[in-house]
C-alpha cells in the first residue's frame, strides 16, 4: 500500500506532464494568421483558375475552412486551426501531382481535374470537425477535436461532394468517384482493383500524406 501511495505522485506527474507536451506542441505547430489567410486565398485562387465558381463555397464556408484542422488528433502534431488548408495545398495535392507524373504517358490523368479533385475531396472537414469540449479527451487522448455528431452519419467524401453540389460547384461522373474514393472500405474489390487512374492517385496520395505527417514525431 505504501507502495501504491509513493507511486501515485509520479502517475500524476505523468499524466500532466503528457498534457503539458501536447500543449506545447500544439503552440510550436500552429500557424499564423497571415500564412492560413495566405492559403485561403491561394486556395481559391487555384480553384477559379481551373473554372470553378468559388463564389458560394467562399460565402458559405470561407471562415470555416480558413481554420479547419487535418485531423481531430494531435498525437502527431497536425491538429490545429488552419492545419487543413496547410496540408491539403502543401503535402497532399503536391504528392498527388507527382504521383500523375511518374505515370507512362498513356496513363496521366488531366493535371487541373486532378488538382481540382485534391482541393475538393476534404471540404467537408471543415464543418465535420470542431474543438472538442471534452477535457478528458483533449488531456488523456490528444483529441483536440471532434466530429460534430449533430451532423448527417456520412463519410467525408461524400459530405464533401454533398457540398460542391450545394455551392453550385460541378463535377464529372469520374471526379465524384475520385472525390469519395477514400470513403470506400480496402476490403471493398470493386474500389480496390477497378477504380480509375485518378481516383487511385486521390488515394495513394492521403496514404502518402498520413505517411509522412505521422512520421514527423
């Protein structure tokens, strides 16, 4: 018993030092106003660029996506306000641009439908996702954020293209599949071995993503 109450004190320290990492990483990670409005702004400028109309998207959801997070989880260090836009237009369409150009000839896949895709297809996490108010979580699990059970149970993907098609935003039979490509189970054949040569890049290039944000710790 003795025992147990001179180890008590140290689990405690632990466990607040653990909090306090998680803190500290957070702030260390966090960008600055002026680089998430600078991806905004770069966000949609390449989207008018390929021909589409951002004008309801940018009235709707602009302040939500400026400060939408990657992900809900800070083990890795990528959950912050912001964290979205920094990935999605620095580490996942980069890859996804690359993986097209390694590709035979005959193989590639139109650049600026790709580019348009990769911009698209995680929309939805900038409504899907919002800071948690769970302590508990936020100290013992990292879970910075949550996913807003209030909202419809469907995968990102498909939230996503459910809000191109509200901003008015149009989309190709082979972008929607592309679109929602992550949103279909590896055990699912008919996605696994028979999607297109886009939706396989959208893929490749998340995995590639997670690869390396997971492994910056």
């Amino acid at each position: 018993m003795g025992r147990l109450k001179n180890t008590f004190p140290f689990f405690v320290f632990l466990t607040f030092f653990s909090y306090l990492c998680n803190i500290i990483l957070t702030i260390f990670i966090m960008i600055t106003q002026e680089i998430k409005e600078k991806n905004l702004k770069l966000f949609f400028g390449k989207l008018s660029k390929l021909g589409v109309n951002t004008s309801v998207l940018e009235e709707k959801y602009g302040e939500k996506l400026l400060n939408a997070t990657f992900t809900n989880s800070n083990e890795y260090g990528n959950a912050y306000d912001g964290s979205f836009l920094e990935i999605l237009l620095k580490v996942l369409t980069p890859y996804a641009v690359r993986i097209n150009e390694l590709l035979p000839n005959d193989k590639t896949v139109d650049k600026d439908t790709l580019v348009k895709v990769c911009l698209l297809h995680q929309i939805a996490k900038a409504v899907r996702i919002v800071p948690n108010d769970n302590q508990w979580e936020i100290e013992k699990r990292g879970l910075i954020y949550k996913y807003d059970s209030a909202l419809p149970s469907i995968r990102t993907g498909l939230h996503s293209l459910s809000m191109c098609m509200e901003c008015g935003i149009e989309l190709t039979t082979d972008e929607i599949e592309a679109l929602t490509i992550n949103d279909r189970d590896l055990s699912d054949d008919q996605a696994r071995w028979h999607a297109s040569i886009m939706a396989t890049i959208v893929r490749q290039a998340n995995e590639l993503t997670y690869v390396q944000i997971n492994n910056k710790k």
